[in-house]
C-alpha cells in the first residue's frame, strides 16, 4: 500500500511540475535587423512590455507567456520562414509583421497552422480583405488601412495646398504603393492630376535624377509611399540641389532614425499616422516604464503592446487559446487598450480608425494646429 501511495505522489508532483512550467508559446514578427530594425525593436519591446505585466499578474488561463521572436527583415520569402519556424515551435498567437509585404504571406501559414495573427502595423487592405476572401478569420489588425489613410492626407492636401503641383513617388512595394495609390485615387477623384507619378527602389541612396525631374516639373508637393531610409535621402538630397518641395509621407516614417538620417531637411515634413497613444494622460505610468527602461516607446510600440494585450484578454474570455475561438472572442469586443478601444469587423479590421497629420520639427514629429 506504501508503495501505491508513494507512486501516487510520484505522480502528482511530476503533474503539478509539469503545470508549473508549461508556458503558452506567442510570438512577435517583424524587421528585427536591415534597415527596417528600428520598427523591429518598438513592437519586440511592446510586446515584451505586455507579456512581462501579463505575466506578473498571473499569466493567461492559469499559465505563463513565453515570447519567442522572428526576424523577417522585411523579406517576404523571409517572414514565412519565419511563420513556418512559429508553426514548427507551436505559438498560438503572433503579433505581426510590420511590413503588409511579409504579413500577407505569413498570414496564409498561420492560418494552416491555426495561429492567430494580429498585425500593430501592416496597413494594407489586401491583408484582411485578401484573408477574409480566403475563409481565414483568425487575421486582425489594431491599426487602421492605407484606405484610410491614404485619403486622409489626400483631403489635407486639397484642403491647404489645393492648386499645388504634385508628385506621387512610391518605392514598389505592397505598402509603398499601395498607400500611395490610395492618395493618388482620392486626389484624382476630386479633380486633382499629379503631375508625375515615379517609382524608385528600396535601398537606393542616389536620387539626384528624381530631384532634376521634379526641379523640372515645378513640383510643389511631393508624396511618398514608402520607408524612412528612402524618405530621408530624398528630403536631405532635395535641399542640399535646391528643391523646396514639401515632403508628405505616412506611417513608414514614424521613427526618430527619420530625422537622424535626414537631418535638418526633415523639418516640416509631414506625415499621417494615428493618434499618438504615448503622449495620452492615461497611458503616462506605461510610458514612464519604457522610459526608465531607456526606451521611448514611439511608433508601433504601444500598437504592438496592445495587441498582445487584446489576444491575452479574448484568450482569457474564451478560456481557450484555441486560434477560432479566440477570434470569436476579439469580434465580441470591445477591449480597452492603449491605442484606444479596438472594436473588430468581420474582416479584423478595427472600426472607425482614425489618422492624424503631424509635422516634424526638430527630430520629433508633433500634430499639426491646422
């Protein structure tokens, strides 16, 4: 009988260790190295921020997070090696990717794989429209699309600079262009032509060509679909040949490495990009704890925070961490969240996304008074 007893509690210790370290494995993709890295480091550092307080408080359904991170540079062919190796380490849910260009792609494994993808920053529409079209209805987002908010900074422009000779310039990729041409469809829409309408490469450092041609052209505003690194070299080698076009970009440029690499040719640039959530009164404690932590938690950091901290609460109403039925639970919102609440449509979309116009202003970008 001794023996019974002594396996027994052979038995419930192994099962009470087992309970005690199992982890529920989530994710978090994204350029974490290229020229992309910066917006690499602010949704790991969001997303990192909210698994710590998830954890502190006890985890999800009783058990902790295990972060585990991947690094699609960007790279399409890259982020589904990196949805295969979340698929093959069995996470639930990624917070991911950053570029709608890897996030696409990836979206289709995860979906195979029933891993529940929430995006802080891919704003393509074919994400979600694609996905949904697909039957795949684990995909959200918690930032608003390029539908939005190409359109936004169209009606500025028409709003404050209508008359203005415009050039439309987008760097090819899914978002690059993708925003861009949403600009060019609102503007055209309300009678307004682009007088040109050029495509460049990522990773190109020379534009003096583009500059001559819109010296040439007369430009007085030029949009740019695409990333910072290009965005910079374009408004630092338009001052340095004399080109006084006002550069207006969206979201790709919302880093502080924007003004580091351009300089001083970035003041009064603008761009769209949500509402900041870093400077809202009510987030200033979790800012104050990316601060002490010597990180300023701009850009995609809280989108990324707050996505983790959606799927832990949905997963926690469900009581499941089951890709369906935490879906299910997203679409029963709304959730409070740092970036304000995230009420999801049946497509993953939130509603009633909003974009504001910022301007930037030594090395920092702030709302604009207009």
């Amino acid at each position: 009988m001794k023996r019974i007893y002594g396996a027994l509690a052979v038995t419930a210790i192994a099962l009470m260790a087992t309970s005690a370290f199992a982890q529920i494995k989530i994710g978090a993709a994204g350029p974490m190295t290229g020229s992309d890295a910066v917006f690499g480091e602010q949704m790991k550092r969001g997303a990192q921020m909210a698994v710590d307080e998830i954890n502190a408080a006890g985890g999800v359904n009783g058990q902790k997070l295990e972060l585990l991170i991947g690094d699609d540079a960007c790279d399409p062919k890259q982020a589904t090696a990196v949805a295969n190796k979340m698929a093959t380490d069995k996470v639930v849910f990624v917070a991911g990717h950053y570029c709608s260009s890897s996030s696409i792609p990836a979206s289709d494994i995860y979906k195979e794989a029933k891993i529940l993808q929430i995006t802080p920053a891919s704003t393509n529409p074919a994400l979600t429209d694609g996905a949904f079209a697909k039957g795949n209805t684990t995909v959200f987002r918690t930032v608003g699309r390029d539908d939005i908010q190409g359109p936004t900074m169209a009606n500025y422009i028409l709003k404050y600079h209508r008359g203005a000779r415009i050039a439309i310039i987008h760097d090819k990729t899914t978002y690059g262009k993708g925003v861009a041409d949403e600009a060019k469809k609102a503007l055209n829409k309300a009678g307004t032509q682009e007088v040109m309408y050029e495509a460049i490469t990522r990773g190109d450092k020379d534009f003096t060509a583009l500059i001559s041609k819109m010296k040439q052209a007369k430009i007085d505003i030029m949009i740019l679909g695409g990333y910072h690194p290009e965005g910079a070299a374009i408004i630092k080698q338009s001052r340095e040949q004399g080109l006084a076009s006002q550069m207006v970009g969206f979201d790709a440029l919302a880093t502080d490495e924007f003004a580091k690499l351009g300089g001083a040719a970035t003041n009064g640039v603008l761009m769209s990009f949500p509402p900041k959530a870093e400077d809202d009164p009510k987030n200033a404690d979790l800012v104050k704890k990316f601060r002490d932590a010597k990180y300023n938690p701009e850009g995609y950091t809280l989108f990324s925070y707050a996505a983790v901290k959606a799927w832990a609460q949905a997963a926690a109403k469900a009581k499941s961490t089951d890709s369906a039925a935490v879906a299910a639970a997203l679409r029963s919102g709304p959730y409070d969240s740092v970036v304000g609440p995230l009420v999801f449509d049946q497509k993953g979309d939130i509603k009633n996304p909003v974009y504001d116009i910022y301007v930037w202003k030594d090395g920092n970008y702030f709302p604009t008074v207009k």
